[in-house]
C-alpha cells in the first residue's frame, strides 16, 4: 500500500499501530485514514472510534480479512466508508477511495 501511495499523494504515512497513529494524530490531521481491522493492542474499529472523537469527519477505509455481519454493521455505525477484503489490489483502493 505504501509504494502506491507515494506515487499517487502528496503525503503517506504508514504507522505499526493503532496507538502510534493516534499519538502521531495528536499534532497532525489527515483526510484519509486507512486501518487493518486487526492489529496488537487497539484493533481498528475501536481506532476509527477514538479517531471520530478527536478528528470527527474523516474519510475511513478499513481492511480485513474477516468480515462477518457484525463487523460490517460495527463498521458502519462508526462512518467506516469502504472496508478492503484481503487480499487486495491496487484498484480495490481506487474504488474504495471512489466509491
């Protein structure tokens, strides 16, 4: 995902988790936030509901391979717009970013 961004945006940033992102959200903002679902420590639906509350009304794209009913209705009750099914390609962003 990396290598695709940065030759399409001009800033990227790829982070270890949940936690680093939020501390690194502290002093910076983004208009989109992508997040795997499941990462150590905070997992990403509970990221993308601490994230509404400090940067309410970003763009929120989360990835996972497992995605049962109750993660999708979780997802949508939080604002998640797109949610990426591993594996994916490069135009499963596009669309999700789209879409």
């Amino acid at each position: 995902m990396e290598y695709y961004f940065k030759r399409k945006v001009s800033t990227f940033i790829a982070l270890e988790s949940a936690e680093e992102a939020l501390e690194r959200l502290k002093d910076e903002s983004f208009d989109v936030i992508i997040c795997d679902c499941y990462l150590p420590g905070m997992n990403g639906l509970n990221f993308f509901e601490v994230l509404e509350k400090i940067h309410p009304g970003r763009i929120k794209i989360l990835v996972t391979a497992l995605a049962d009913k109750d993660l999708i209705k979780e997802a949508k009750r939080l604002g998640i717009r797109n949610i990426i099914h591993k594996p994916f390609h490069s135009h499963d962003i596009e669309k999700a970013l789209t879409g």
